[in-house]
C-alpha cells in the first residue's frame, strides 16, 4: 500500500486508533498524521484518540489531537483505522462509519479486515512498522516522524525482545534512529521508568499472584477498590501481566483489573505454547499468538474458570 494514493483527492482525512491507546497506537497516529500534513499540504488532517499516557508527551503534534472526539467535519473523504478494527475506535466509529473512503492498517491476527482497502498484516511486529512501509516518500520522514514510529515499534516489541521482531523490524528501527533522536532516552523514559505507585502496585499484584494448573499458569488481579486506592487508571497497569509472564514453568500468565462490579478488562500473555489470540477472541476480544485481550463479565473466579478452560484445551491438544 501506497498512503499517499489512497490519499489522493481526500480533502479531509481523519485517523483513529483503539481505545486506551499503547505506544503502538499513539506512535503510528502521530507518525502518520505528521507524515500526511507534509505529504499531503492540500489535505486538512484530524487526529482521534483518547488523552495519551504522559510518558509518550515527547511525541511532537500531540496537543492537536482530538481527544473529546469533536470535530466540523461532517463526512471524512478518507478516514484511516490504526493498529485495530472498527469496533474499538471508540469514539471515533462513527467517523470511520461514515466516511466516503475508508482504510485499516493493522497487524492483528484477529482483524480481518473492516475497512475499504486493506493492510493487515499479522507478522509485522507493529502497526508503527507498517507505517513505515506505507510511506513511500522516504525522503519527507524527519526526526519527529521517526521518533514517534520507533516509539510504536519499540513498545510494541518490549524494545526489540519478543517474537514479533523480525529481521525487517530492526531495519527499520535502523532506519529510524539514523534520523539522530535519543533513542537510549526514549527507551527510559517511555518503557522502564514506573511511577512510585506504579511499582507499589506491581509488586502488590506479584505478591497476590496465585499459580494454576500445575504451575503452568499464573493469575493476578486488582480491583476497583485498590486502583482508587493508589489512584490508578488502567495505564499504571501497563507491564504487570509481561512480569507475571517472567514466571519460570509458566505457559500463560492472566493478569485483570476492574472495570465495573461484575466486569474484567483480562491481559494474557503465553510463552509459546498457548495460542492467547484464540483464547480472547472466543469470549470476543482479540490480539496476537502471545499476547491478546477481552473484557469479560463476571466474578474474578468465573473469569479464571472460563479462561483455563480454553488454555487447558489448548494444552492438551499440544502434549
Ligand atoms: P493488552 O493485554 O490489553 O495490552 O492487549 C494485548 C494485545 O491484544 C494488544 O495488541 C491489544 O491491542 C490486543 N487487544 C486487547 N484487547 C483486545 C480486544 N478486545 N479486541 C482485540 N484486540 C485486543
Ligand atoms: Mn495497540
Ligand atoms: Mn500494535
């Protein structure tokens, strides 16, 4: 895919990305978005996202997203989904629905596909990386383009370790960083250092952990209670279900926190062996081999139940 042909012609462009949006999704808007409004001068381009993390404030345009999901347009001639399909533009589905053209981005296993054109690739390592290959001027990328891309990528790879990084990822991320920013920096600041109550929680999640399963799963959970408590949002969350993962004999780490009285927004993670992906998407969420989500409704034992169900089937098939 070409952005810039699909482009062609678009008086108004809007781009959107999923809900609680990661690294990956902030980092592939804003490097498109930035991208478009040199490529295409003629275009009025318009970013829609929820408020992004603090820690990704370092990437340039951010306070020209639309975060309360406002705008005068009133149909976009092309309106681009990112690193999702349409149902978890949140906010922003209705542009998408409405809009004359449309175009999903992805690299998801379990989207097949929600837009007009198409570019879901499921080995790409991030939606970030393909917005790389999607961008044939190479010669208008500056250094705030590729800062916010590499941010997407490395996120989205736990800085360039897991499964998903392909030898294409790191010359791309190679590419990136010739552009001169701090990377070493960026990988500080956006993806190690925690906040006080970050680490407070985490270590309490570690601390109340319980293994299953003969030890090949690990489960961890915080409720409504404890996130008020510390004045948690679902961002201070990031990076407790990969520590869980770090269990030794562990195939599949669970980790949830509360989001209503009888409802779960459920992390999983596996080490190889269980297919996550298929776990969540049979209760209706989504995601990748290793690494996939799903909200659920129910008790913190029924949500368990339901899900070593699948694991266990997935298990048994293998052994
Ligand atoms: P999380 O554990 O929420 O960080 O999600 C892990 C991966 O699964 C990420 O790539 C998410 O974008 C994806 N994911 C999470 N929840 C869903 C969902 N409900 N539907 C589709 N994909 C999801
Ligand atoms: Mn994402
Ligand atoms: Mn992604």
């Amino acid at each position: 895919m070409n952005i810039c042909e699909e482009a062609k012609g678009a008086a108004a462009i809007g781009i959107g990305g999923h809900v609680r949006p990661d690294g990956d999704c902030v980092g592939s808007a804003m490097g498109l978005y930035l991208y478009l409004k040199k490529a295409c001068p003629e275009s009025r381009v318009q970013v829609f996202l929820e408020k992004p993390a603090e820690i990704f404030s370092c990437i340039a345009g951010l306070d020209e997203i639309h975060a309360d999901f406002a705008t005068d347009v009133e149909a976009f001639d092309l309106f681009i989904a990112l690193d999702t399909s349409k149902e978890r533009l949140g906010g922003a589905e209705k542009y998408f629905d409405e809009a004359k053209k449309t175009v999903n981005i992805d690299h998801h296993i379990s989207n097949k596909g929600s837009g007009d054109v198409n570019y879901i690739m499921p080995k790409a390592s991030s939606t970030s990386e393909l917005i790389y290959n999607v961008i044939e001027d190479k010669a208008l990328i500056d250094e705030e383009i590729a800062k916010a891309l590499y941010i997407g990528m490395m996120h989205d790879t736990g800085v360039f370790q897991y499964s998903n990084t392909s030898p294409d990822t790191l010359k791309t991320a190679a590419e990136l960083i010739s552009y001169g920013f701090d990377f070493s920096r960026l990988i500080d600041e956006t993806f190690y250092e925690k906040t006080y109550v970050q680490n407070q929680i985490l270590g309490r999640a570690l601390l109340e952990s319980l293994l299953f399963m003969d030890g090949r799963c690990v489960v961890s959970m915080v409720d409504k209670k404890t996130m008020d408590f510390y004045r948690a949002v679902p961002a201070d969350l990031d990076g407790i279900v990969n520590q869980l993962r770090n269990t030794r004999g562990v195939e599949c780490a669970i980790f949830m926190y509360q989001t209503n009285v009888l409802e779960y927004k459920v992390s999983l993670r596996s080490n190889g062996k269980v297919d996550v992906a298929k776990v969540a998407e049979f209760f209706g969420g989504g995601g990748h081999m290793r690494a996939a989500g799903v909200t659920m409704p129910g008790t913190f034992h029924d949500i368990v139940n339901n899900l070593s169900g699948r694991i266990a089937e997935q298990l048994r098939e293998k052994e």
